[in-house]
C-alpha cells in the first residue's frame, strides 16, 4: 500500500508530525488530520465557539478539495470538544455544510485541545478512485 500526501495551502498548517491527510493510493479513501479553528493565513485561533465550528468545517472543505473530494464524500466525522454543552452549537452548523445522508459521527469530551481550540474534527472520506 502507498500513500499519497494531502497538501493544501487553504487549510492551516501541520503544527506536528502529521499530514493534513492521507490518501491510499490504490484505493478510495482519504483520511483527514484532526482540524481545529485555526485561519490559514495567519495560523491563528478565530474567537468563540461557533467561529471555531464554521473554521473547522471550511478546513476540512479545503482538505477534502485538495484529496480529491468533498464534504459530500465524509463517511465519518470525530467531533472533539471541550465542553460537551457546545454539541448542540455543532449540530446547528453543521446542517449547513451537510445533507441527508450525514456521515457517521462519533463526539467526543476532552480535556483540552492544541492550541487551546475548543473544537477539532477529523474525517475519513471515500472518493472516487
């Protein structure tokens, strides 16, 4: 198995050891590093929640464009949080970057996150070979 570097100037940096994905060569899936609210143009934190939330998913868009895909191809998302009580905010943005058939989820309480985000969100996609 080979894999192929996923690289985009429109999504914030790796900040670590780590792609901003992955994809299989060979194969169908991409795999995207966990986002947090980070603007790419400064790598810096936007303010609040719900900025966070909307920055995430645009950092993914970015990612999953540059793997060949879109939010459309998401089989499955990781919501990390650090506060629980934002899982509602995170449904509420979400809609408006996902339809019917919403990809699987999973939610997740943390203690903290880099760079003191409040939300990050990994995602697996499947897109056309």
């Amino acid at each position: 198995m080979e894999k192929k570097t996923i690289h985009t100037t429109d999504a914030p940096q790796a900040i670590g050891t780590y792609s901003q994905g992955i994809r299989v060569s060979g194969g169908d899936t991409v795999y995207i590093s966990g986002q947090i609210g980070l603007e790419p143009s400064t790598m810096q934190m936007v303010e609040g929640i719900e900025n966070q939330i909307h920055r995430v998913f645009q950092n993914l868009t970015a990612v999953a464009a540059a793997g060949g895909g879109s939010l459309r191809d998401i089989v499955k998302l990781n919501v990390y949080l650090t506060d629980l009580s934002n899982f509602q905010k995170v449904n509420e943005i979400m809609v408006q970057y996902f339809s019917t058939p919403y990809p699987a989820r999973a939610a997740i309480g943390v203690s903290a996150l880099p760079r003191n985000a409040l939300v990050e969100i990994d995602a697996v996609l499947v897109v056309p070979a």
